[in-house]
C-alpha cells in the first residue's frame, strides 16, 4: 500500500551543505557507502560553495536531514587542503 507521501526512498543520499547548514546539493544513490564517499568527494571539489557533505539513509525528498550522517565530508579532508 502506497502512502500520501510516496514510496519510500531506498538507498543513499549525498547533501551538500552551504557554510550556513543551508542544503546547496543533494544527490541520491543506489551504490555502497564507498562508492557515496567517492561523490561525496567530488561535489566538494566541484561546487565551491559546498563546505561539507553528509552520506544519509534516503528519506522523502522534503526532508532537511537534520540526524547524525553515516559519515561527514569536508573541505578540510580532501587532500592539499
């Protein structure tokens, strides 16, 4: 049976937030959390105004994913930083 909200999301989501929390990027997968982390890395290398990024569970897409990520990405660990 289908909710009002939709099916619900599977896999995982990328967010990439802005100096403020505000979420600048959010890319869904279906790949495993090495292959998120790998994407993770390249939206902080591409979008200049992400300054971190965090691998969660996929929820609904209005979500603002304020719960602890299965892992958090800087600018600070990417290499030459």
């Amino acid at each position: 049976m289908r909710s009002k909200s939709g099916p619900m999301p599977s896999g995982l989501v990328v967010i990439g937030r802005s100096a403020t929390g505000q979420i600048v990027t959010r890319i869904t997968s279906n790949r495993d959390l090495l292959g998120v982390l790998h994407t993770a890395r390249s939206v902080l290398k591409l979008k200049c105004d992400v300054e971190c990024v965090e691998v969660h569970h996929a929820e609904c897409s209005a979500s603002e994913y304020r719960g602890k990520p299965l892992a958090l990405v800087s600018r600070e660990d990417l290499p030459g930083k």
